[in-house]
C-alpha cells in the first residue's frame, strides 16, 4: 500500500503532535528535578551559614567569651568589644534573615523558621539582644523586623538554659 502525500503529512503531525507531548513531559520532569535541586541547595546553604557563624563564635575561647559577656551584661565593656559583639550578632542575623525570607517564598521549608524562632526566643530578654536590636533593626528586612518584633513581644516564652546569667548558675548550685 502507497501513502499519499496528504496521508504522509497527517502521519508525520500525529508523530510529531506525539514528541511535542512527550518533550512536554520529559521537560516537566527535569523542571520538578531542578525545583528540588535549588531547594536542596538552599536549604544547605542557610544551615551551614548559621553553622559556621556557630563554630566561629563556640571555636574561638576569647571571641566566645566576648560574645557571652556581651550578651548577658548591661555594661559596655568598651566601644571596640561592643563593636565586635554588635557585628558578629549581626552576621547571624543576617543569616537568619535569608533563612526566614526564602521560607516566606517557599523557597525552603518553612519548618526551618522554627529553629530561628528557638534561638531568638532563647535571647530576646538578654541585655545583648535588646541593645542590637534597637541598633541594627533598622538596616533589615522589614518582613523580618515584624517578624522578630513579634517574638520579643510573646509572653511566657523562657529562654535556653544556657543562656541563664553565671550568676543564677552559681545560685542555683
């Protein structure tokens, strides 16, 4: 049996109607793979900002100490260490924020906010915590200003232990 030209040319748009569906599909799942892969990346990407800002502050026993004295005191030991305190509080910040915005847009799962949430409600009644706040609030995200204004604003919320003031440690020995 011959085909004629006009049998051929439907042939040939019912195949290739067939591969333009199935490049549709094949599309589709590289797209899901690739949404996955960016996901992935972000994901790691935001631990292991926050990760490293931990192991630089909890590595080091002079900056450590700094940061704890810092944050737990009223008094400005001076302008240098308050400096150092402000800007090493604000790079965890700053990590936070990116981890709380990609969250908002789906970026990442939104579970992960919880962990932000813990360690700032774990601070927000620390000395430290409040001076950076009214210092460096203004030059973030002001979702993310809202959202953390509404943390320091709970009631009932009790900080981490670790955090407790060496003085209701030694109290409480």
């Amino acid at each position: 049996m011959k085909l004629k030209l006009p049998e051929i040319a439907s042939l040939a748009e019912i195949v290739g109607a067939f591969a333009v569906v199935v490049s549709l599909i094949y599309v589709g799942v590289q797209v899901n793979d690739s949404n996955r892969a960016v996901r992935s990346a972000s994901i790691n990407d935001s631990n292991v900002a926050v990760q490293e800002w931990y192991m630089q502050i909890g590595s080091d026993e002079q900056t450590s100490r700094l940061f704890y004295r810092s944050l737990m005191s009223d008094q400005v030991a001076s302008n240098e260490e308050e400096f150092q305190f402000l800007m090493m509080f604000h790079g965890v910040f700053l990590a936070f924020q990116s981890s709380y915005l990609m969250a908002e847009e789906g970026t990442i799962d939104a579970e992960l906010v919880d962990g932000l949430t813990g360690a700032i409600l774990a601070v927000k009644e620390t000395p430290g915590m409040q001076r950076y706040w009214r210092q460096r609030r203004t030059t973030l995200h002001p979702r993310f200003v809202r959202y953390v204004d509404e943390l320091l604003e709970r009631e009932g919320e009790t900080p981490m232990e670790i955090y407790r003031t060496s003085e209701a440690n030694e109290a409480d020995e």
